[in-house]
C-alpha cells in the first residue's frame, strides 16, 4: 500500500503538501488550520467496543489531533446497498453523533448514496475534518533527533484482536474491546510541552507506524519490549493464532515523540488523563541513520521490525 500511495497518487498529484504524506494536511490560511479525510470499511461494521459510526469519527478527530490541531467540523458521506437495515443505520447515526459530542466536534455537511444490492458490502463512511492549529511548536517530523523519547499511551492491538473475535465469531474466554476513542483532550494536554511529532498508530499497528518515522526522520528508533504494554488477553490471543500484537491495529493510541529532558513530564500528564493512565516511554530515537527499527527483547536480543507486508488483517477500519 505504502508503494502504491507513493508510486501513483503521489507521483501523479504530489504537491507540497501532499508529498508529506501526513496524518493531515497543514494549512496556511488564516491562524492556521489541518485538514483530513479518511474512508471506513470495517467488516463487521458492530464490534465490542465501536461500530463503524464510532470509528469514522475518531479516526478523523485523531488523525486531526495527532497534527497538532483542535478538530473543529466534519464531513460524513454514507454510502449503502439496497436492502440495509433501517435500524442499524439508525444505530450508526446515533453512535455519530454521540462521538461528536464527546470529541467536541460538528458534522457540518456530508452527503448520503444508495447503491444497488452487491454493488457494495453494507455501508462505507467518509469523513473528512478540519482543525484549527494550536499555538507553540509546530509538530513536525523534521524536529525529531537523537534521544528523543517515543511514549504510547497505553495498551495496544485491541482494535485489531476485537474486530478479528468479532469477524470470525472465535470462541474466545476472555472478552477483548476496541480501544476506539477520540483523543482531542490527552493530545491538547501534552501539545506545547515538549512533544515533537506524533502519529496514530492505525492499520500496520505500532510497528508500522515506528517504520514511518523512521524512514521520515532518517534515524534507528530502538524499543524495549518489556516495555510495550499489551493486555494478556491480546497477547494469548495473537500466540494462539500466530499473530504479532506490534502489528495490530489501534483506534485510541498515539505514539509521541518527545525530547528527552521533557519526556517525563509529558509521560506524567498522559497518566492523568483517562486515556492515557497506562502510558509508558517504551524507546528513543537512535543516533544511528540507517531507518530501521528494532525491539530489545526481554531476553536481552534484538529482533528487526519491519514495515508490514501486506495487511495482517484486511478491513479493519
């Protein structure tokens, strides 16, 4: 996907802003604004945890926050086959507005489509957003160094093992949510006080996501991996069916990347937010520039992260 993005949509409508590919686009005018758009397939469309009414909103609000921006206003265009269920539109519609409510955002316009049976798999979502900038430090990958701490902010692969447990109907003992959220209120907490650069660690999961701002920023990053938190419910559940949790798929975290001397106050004030009260400083950024990432292993090892491969698990968002 990552060649595909670059090799054709870039190559063909690359611009400034486009070329950096970002979780949102900086804008100039005025005070400054971000904008975004996403598009949200994810099969099943209810899981523990969400629905993809839920997600369409919080993947915008993230990627608007992890920018450096207080999301302001939406957009929403539905598109459903013929036949859908009147009630579970309804179910969606509601869960929209209430993520709205909780992110502080408005829908200020979008657009709705009927689409003959087959022609497509229930109901799509997009949502596009605009934030206002917020005053400090811009975020930007450029300002990453050598010793720069990375801290996330909390357990990972929840999403992904939910939607799995949900799509395949596995039998599993313990229950798994997603960790949906939007994080307007953690990431405005911690914005001016010594944060560099942030991104969401969506599909790839938190490897992936580790591999960007590697390749971006032109340095190693090393993680502990005692010190990457995973729920033992995910962790059982990736052993068992031989899947990698750094891989899975995360709707409510963020990984930040902060200078080292600020490192702990900003782990600090992320403990203190409800989202945030299992945040830990799980690496740095490594002097070294050959753009890889790596985990020490909890037997003292070092093991490659690579960017994945293809989609550990399809339509997740």
């Amino acid at each position: 996907m990552h060649e595909l993005i670059k090799k054709l949509f870039v190559k063909r409508l690359g611009n400034p802003l486009l070329d950096q590919l970002g979780d949102a686009a900086v804008l100039k005018a005025g005070p400054g604004l971000a904008f975004t758009t996403d598009s949200f397939v994810v099969n099943p469309i209810f899981f523990p945890g969400g629905d993809i009414g839920k997600l369409s909103v919080c993947g915008t609000v993230n990627d608007l926050c992890v920018s450096g921006s207080r999301p302001r206003y939406l957009s929403c265009a539905v598109i459903v086959e013929e036949g859908f269920s009147y009630g579970d539109l309804e179910k969606i519609v509601s869960s929209v507005k209430l993520t709205c409510k909780k992110a502080g955002v408005d829908i200020i316009t979008g657009d709705f489509k009927v689409v003959e049976k087959g022609a497509a798999d229930k109901i799509f979502i997009t949502t596009s957003g605009i934030g206002e900038l917020c005053q400090g430090d811009p975020l930007s990958i450029g300002r990453v160094r050598p010793g720069d701490k990375v801290i996330i902010n909390g357990t990972i692969g929840e999403h992904g093992a939910a939607v799995l447990l949900a799509r395949e109907e596995l039998k599993f003992r313990a229950k798994i949510y997603s960790d949906c959220a939007p994080l307007q209120d953690l990431v405005s907490s911690i914005l001016g006080r010594g944060v560099k650069f942030m991104r969401d660690p969506t599909r790839g999961g938190l490897a992936t996501t580790l591999n960007e701002i590697a390749a971006d920023s032109g340095y190693n990053i090393g993680i502990e991996e005692s010190m990457v938190p995973v729920k033992e419910s995910v962790r059982v559940l990736c052993e068992a069916l031989g899947m990698d949790p750094l891989y899975m798929a995360n709707e409510g975290k963020v990984v930040v990347i902060a200078a080292p001397e600020h490192a702990d106050r900003v782990l600090s004030i992320m403990r203190k937010c409800p989202l945030g009260k299992k945040s830990a400083i799980i690496g740095e950024v490594k002097k070294e520039q050959k753009r890889i990432v790596y985990l020490r292993t909890k037997v003292g090892g070092k093991r490659m992260l690579d960017m994945l491969s293809g989609e550990q698990f399809p339509r997740i968002c």
